[in-house]
C-alpha cells in the first residue's frame, strides 16, 4: 500500500537543536546511544535523522484505519457504478426496441432526455470519485499535522536539527532511521485517530509540507456501448 506522502528533498521536524556544547568545546559531535522514552527504542545522537513518510503512514495504526476506510468507499462507488451502468444499459435497450414505434422527432425527444441524463450521471460519479480522491490527500495531509509533536520529541532527543525523507539520502547509517521508532510512539499516542477531533489550522509548509500522494485508482466508471445516430 505504498504511497508518497511527500516528494520534499527534507521534512524540518520543529525545533533546531545545535549541539552548544560539543561547539563550544570546539568538539565535533560524536553520535552515540541514547536510551528514548519507549523502552524498547534507541535513539541515537546525530544532528540529522531519516524518515519514511510512506512507510510511516502505511504501518501505522491511523494510516491503516484511512486506508481501509478508502478502500471500502471506493468498493461501494465501483458498485453503485456498475448498477448504474446496468441500468442504463437496460433503459437504452428498451429506447431502441421502441425507436420502430415513434415518429422520428418523438423518439429524438426520448432519445436527447436520455443522453443528458447519461451525462448528468457520469459527472455525479466522477465528482464522488475526485472527492473520494481528495479525501485521502486530506487524511495524510492532517496526519502529518498531528504527527509532528513525535517527531519534534525525536529531534530533541536526538540531538538533531532535522529529519530528511530517506528517499532523498544518498546513503547514510540505519542507525539514524527513525521511522520504526516514529511509528510506534504514534501508535501509542494516536491509536488509529478514529476518536481524534478534527484537525484545525494549516498544514506546515516548506520543508515540513506535503506534495499530493498519487490518486487513487479510479473505480470502473460508468460505460455505455455507442448508440449510433440517426
């Protein structure tokens, strides 16, 4: 269930934390073990972290909840399509087997009422799927907004001045990777967020902000065979 939840070369996580005392020392900073709040976490002393934004989201309890929840809309929306479609389809055959019984300006009447509501209904579906659509960039977008006290917290304890999205690493220690470390604090604070208020107020932009995740497949639109013309 991999999606890009940013395409930023670094997400800035709140606070800068320099190092005063190895700088005044005239000391280099030397990363090191530190024991964090969760037990079973180290985090170590370094003045950046990594993260996977995609990961983060997709193995969290929160991101999983969104996901399934989009998942199950976006099956209802591909069956309301395909029940649309046959009816559609059933109310276009019976146009044509009485195409022999009308006048030609009688069943063109009949014929242009049924094309705008052809119309009419392809373009409610397609704006419950750009809306469905929209929802899940929405999600992640307040994700992100909720997340960054964890990720503030792990830039204290670290020592560091930033997190930088792991995919624009050329290379670097899996020691300071902190998505693991990241996921399960948001577990532990957020839960699946199901309980969670609304979020207000901006989404942090620049280095903490999110580019769109690519959209959704769409459900099966709505197809009809070509009637042809008189």
């Amino acid at each position: 269930m991999g999606r890009r939840l940013t395409a930023g070369a670094a997400l800035v996580a709140a606070a800068c934390l320099p190092l005063a005392a190895a700088a005044q020392e005239g000391e280099a900073a030397i990363p090191r073990p530190q024991q964090g709040p969760l037990q079973d976490q180290t985090v170590v002393i370094a003045p950046f972290l990594t993260l996977d934004q995609d990961e983060l989201f997709d193995e969290s309890l929160y991101g999983q909840r969104i996901e399934a929840e989009i998942e199950d809309a976006s099956a209802a929306l591909a069956e309301e399509n395909r029940e649309i479609e046959e009816e559609l389809t059933a109310e276009e055959q019976r146009l044509t087997e009485l195409r022999s019984q009308l006048d030609a300006d009688e069943f063109r009447r009949l014929a242009d009422a049924f094309d705008a509501k052809v119309v009419d209904l392809r373009r409610r579906q397609d704006t419950k799927t750009r809306t469905l659509q929209a929802r899940r960039d929405q999600e992640r977008q307040a994700f992100l907004q909720r997340i960054l006290p964890v990720l503030s917290e792990l830039v204290r304890e670290s020592g560091a001045v930033a997190i930088l999205d792991s995919r624009a690493v050329f290379l670097s220690s899996e020691s300071i990777d902190v998505t693991d470390a990241a996921r399960r604090r948001i577990d532990r604070d957020l839960g699946d967020g199901a309980d969670l208020p609304p979020v207000t107020g901006d989404v942090p932009k620049s280095g903490d902000s999110l580019d769109p995740p690519p959209q959704a497949e769409e459900p099966s639109r709505i197809e009809l065979p070509a009637r042809s013309a008189d």
